[in-house]
C-alpha cells in the first residue's frame, strides 16, 4: 500500500494540490493534524481530504477553529488567523475536524499532531524530546508533524539518533522504534518553501520524503484577499 503522508496542511490548497499531483496515485492519506489555520481555504482543503478518505487526526489549530483552545495561547498572528478560520468554515468542516481524534493507531503507527504524550502542544524538535515519549505510545512507530519541519528520530541500542531528510531522502524502517515527521505541506519552515511530504510503501517500509514547489503567489493573493496578518503571507516565500 502507497500512503501519503502529510501534516500541517493550513488550509492552503494550492500547495495541497500541488503534493498530491506530485505524488501520484496513492491507497492512502494520512494526516498529522493542522489541517486548518494560516491559509486562505479552510473548507475546500477539509473537502479534498473527504474525498480522499482521508485519515486524519486533530491539531492545535484544528482544536482552535472549533474553539476547543483558547486563541489567547497563540501568537498575535496566529491568534487573528484562528478567529479568522472558525469564523469562515462551514458547519460540514466543522463537524468532520470536531470528529477528528487526537491519536489513531493503524497497524504498525501511531499518528498524532505534536507528540504522544502530548498530541496538542508539544513539539518534538530534539532526541531528548523524543526519547521523553517512548512510553507514551506502544506501537513501533509513531508519526508526527508540528514542528513543520521533517524529522526523523529512531532509537538504535540506547541512542536516539536523529536524521534530517531531504528531497528524495529513503529510509527503510525496521525494528527500531522510529519517531518521523514528514515536514509541512502548507506552510514550512526550514527555509525551503517548498511543500513536504513523506510518502510511505507498506509492504517493505520504504519512506521517501519529496520536496515539491507550489504556487505560492496563489495562495498569498488568497490570504491577502481574505485580510490575513501579511506577516503569514510573506513567510510561505521563504519558508519560515
Ligand atoms: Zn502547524
């Protein structure tokens, strides 16, 4: 099975689609949460990954649109961005994010958004924070995203190491417990504006992580459109 796995989506379609073409067929979409927050199009991404199937599970901004979090845990920005966000969608997005899990297990996986012990907030950007939250799941891999940023942490013997995947960086798992992010979709933050995915073979555990260009001008004539705080629009350039 080819799954697609993408996280931080926020809201921004054209850099949604622009994966998904780039990917090609897959059997699957997993999704690591923020999938609203930031970006222009908070309906019409909910509405590609329904008919997707997509399964997905709830982020920080994804709980702050359905007012489950307080906004006043946010940055300036972020904060106007996520009022902004529950304003405009629909009752349908509404109702398929408020349906969202903070953690799903699939075989072998586990997803969550930040980290398992903490799926809303934490991020895990270090091998400390990652070895911190091996207990917290059972399974042997986790997946995360948050962080924006793709990461890998894989416990070998009593070290936790840790990988920075690039374009076309492969990586076959085995019994190692593995932490893996596979970057953000919508909005990076590495300094490489291209959209992040990770695409995941079942049958032999290959990963590939792929960097893909989108039309950023697009989406930030959509976010000026709509009144966004123009410091998120200038940073889908330069990827910060
Ligand atoms: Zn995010």
């Amino acid at each position: 099975m080819r799954v697609a796995c993408l996280t931080d989506l926020h809201a921004n379609l054209a850099a949604l689609d622009a994966v998904l073409a780039a990917l090609g067929p897959v059997d699957a979409v997993w999704v690591m949460g923020d999938i609203v927050g930031y970006g222009p199009d908070p309906d019409a991404v909910v509405a590609r990954l329904r008919t997707l199937d997509a399964i997905a599970v709830r982020g920080n901004h994804d709980a702050a649109a359905l007012g489950l979090i307080d906004v006043h845990d946010f940055n300036d920005d972020a904060a106007r961005a996520a009022l902004w966000t529950r304003e405009q969608i629909s009752p349908e997005t509404r109702d398929w994010l408020a349906a969202l899990p903070e953690r799903r297990e699939i075989g072998d996986f586990t997803l969550v958004h930040g980290s398992p012990r903490d799926p809303t907030w934490e991020y895990l950007w270090s091998a400390a924070a990652a070895a911190a939250n091996l207990d917290a799941f059972t399974t042997r891999t986790c997946i995360v995203g948050h962080t924006h940023v793709p990461l890998v942490f894989r416990l070998d013997g009593r070290r936790m190491e840790t990988i920075e995947p690039v374009d076309g960086t492969e990586l076959v798992l085995d019994e190692r417990r593995t932490f893996l992010n596979p970057g953000g979709v919508g909005q990076p933050r590495d300094g490489d504006p291209r959209a992040c995915a990770m695409l995941l073979e079942t049958e032999t555990g290959t990963l590939t992580w792929r960097r893909i260009p989108w039309p950023i001008a697009e989406t930030q004539a959509r976010m000026r459109e709509a009144g966004l705080p123009a410091r998120l629009v200038e940073r889908l350039a330069v990827g910060r």
